[in-house]
C-alpha cells in the first residue's frame, strides 16, 4: 500500500504517536510519500536512515498514493483538497485539532486506526464538493469547496445585498453580512455556526445560510445539488470577500458568480462501525446530561 503524509506539522507532544504510526506502517512495508512542509516532523521521529519520498503538489502526488493521511483539525484535511483533487485518493483524517467533525479520529485511537486501515477494515464515502465556474484562474485552479463557499462584508463595511437565483428563479434578495453556500459536508461548520441545520453527508442538498440578515424572517433554505445557483453581490461596498473553504479573495462587487456540484468527488475514509450520527452525538455530546 502506499501511503501520503499530510499535515501541518507538530510539537513534541506527538512525537510518539508519529513513532507508533510509523512503525506500523514500516512493518507493513508500506511505501511512504511525505509532504514536503511536513518533512522535517517526520524526520524527527524516524529512523535517521528513513529516506522518504516528498510531494509538494497535486502533479507530484496523482498516481503515486493509495491514500493519504491527514494530520491536524478539519482545516487541514479541507486543504488537502488541494493536493488530491480529482485523484479520487481517500482521505482519513487524524485529529491532532479541537472538534473535528472530517478528522474525526482521536490520538489515542489512531495506532488501532491505522492498523484496521491496512487490514481493508474501512469504507469510503463520497463527499460533494462546490465548484465556482469560471474561476479557475481567481483560485489558482482550486475553485472548489468542500465545506463552503462563503460571501461576506469586508470589515466595518455596511451590510451587502446579495441576490441568490436557483436555475435562474429569483430565490431571495439579502441583506446581510454574508451567505453560506455549504454542501451536507459544511452543515457541521461555518454554516451551523450561522443558524443552519446538520445535514446527513449522503444527502444531495445544498444549504443556502444567510449570515446575520437584516430581516429576521429570513431562514436557511436546503436545496437540490443538481441545480445551479448564482450569485451577486451588490450595495454601498466597492469589493467583497469571496472564501472557497479557507482560500480567501477580495472580488469586485456586481460580479456574478455561478457554483454548480463539482463532477468529481472528495473521498473520505470512514472505519468500519462508524457511522455520522454517532459522530454528531459525541461532538455535540447529545443525549448528555451536563447538569451539575
């Protein structure tokens, strides 16, 4: 099997688990290909010997891994969309962050984790992703989203009115601090934060979120993934900040913008006897009596 290596990098704290991952996966003889700016931590926990293997890029990584391991919170498994793309590479992620709705495996799980990883005791999960038409060039060829796509005000700006049209029908026109485009994916984050509801990953839906609107009768609304929604962003602000997850950039109002479902999917490691609403009830500790 052959193994990538993702992260941010790490304090001593996790030195011994990068240990115990290595040595399971090195008694595996599995084939090791490490992130470049991930190098140096696992330098320090290898054998001074070890001589891996390094990607730096979605060209340097297609064809050359089974899966990839991603190490760190949900934003660094959200970035790793960067490098797999359309490789269809699965992707299972470590928790060495705080909540961790994608990378949901904690620390102390992960030795066992791994070792059901290459025993075949897992399962992959598709997960939809957005693409922003036309916007190649703006996103540096990443004009996806895993989680959202997100329009807001720049800061101390006054409030923006977007416009928001499903298969070319007026939906609704906001006034709003932002709007959350989120895919079943997202509705654990930016978009639950906004008021939105949780949507089951198999769900093909998306959810439009209104962030702080001015009329308080405005409510999410979850739509079909095969339709096409567009965009436009209007009132006294010259520019707006458009964020396709983390990625982040400062377009110029009265640009339309056209987000469709990508034709290609994010693929998602889940182990076998997980499921998403026990995920849901342990983050959110449902079901918990947290009374005193």
């Amino acid at each position: 099997m052959k193994i990538a290596l993702y992260g941010r990098g790490f304090g001593p704290d996790y030195d011994g688990l990068m240990k115990e991952v290595l040595r399971v996966l090195n008694d595996a003889d599995t084939e090791i290909i490490v992130f470049s700016g991930f190098l140096n931590d696992i330098k320090r926990c290898s054998d001074k010997s070890a001589d891996y293997k390094i990607f730096n890029s979605y060209e340097q990584l297609k064809g050359k891994a089974d899966m990839l391991f991603s190490f760190g919170g949900d934003g660094t498994m959200l970035d790793s969309l960067e490098y797999v793309r359309d490789t269809a590479i699965p992707v299972f992620g470590i928790n060495t962050g705080r909540l961790g709705f994608l990378s949901s495996v904690s620390p102390k799980e992960t030795v066992d984790a791994v070792k059901m990883i290459l025993n075949g005791e897992y399962e992959v999960e598709k997960r939809s992703l957005l693409e922003l038409v036309g916007e190649e060039e703006r996103f540096k060829g990443i004009n996806y989203a895993l989680n959202e796509l997100s329009v807001m005000r720049k800061d101390g700006s006054s409030l923006i009115v977007i416009q928001v049209f499903v298969d070319n029908k007026l939906l609704n026109t906001y006034w709003a601090d932002g709007l959350i485009l989120a895919t079943p994916t997202g509705s654990t984050a930016y978009s639950l934060s906004a008021g939105g509801p949780i949507v089951a990953p198999n769900t093909d839906s998306f959810l439009i979120t209104p962030i702080s609107a001015h009329n308080l009768s405005v409510r999410p609304v979850v739509i079909s993934d095969k339709s096409v929604v567009k965009i436009k962003v209007d009132g006294r602000c010259d520019a707006y900040d458009l964020n396709l997850d983390s990625r982040t950039k400062l377009v110029d109002k009265g640009l339309q913008l056209e987000v469709k479902k990508a034709d290609f999917s994010f693929n998602m490691v889940k182990l076998q006897g997980r499921d998403f609403f026990e995920a849901i009830r342990n983050k959110l500790l449902w079901g918990n009596d947290v009374r005193n």
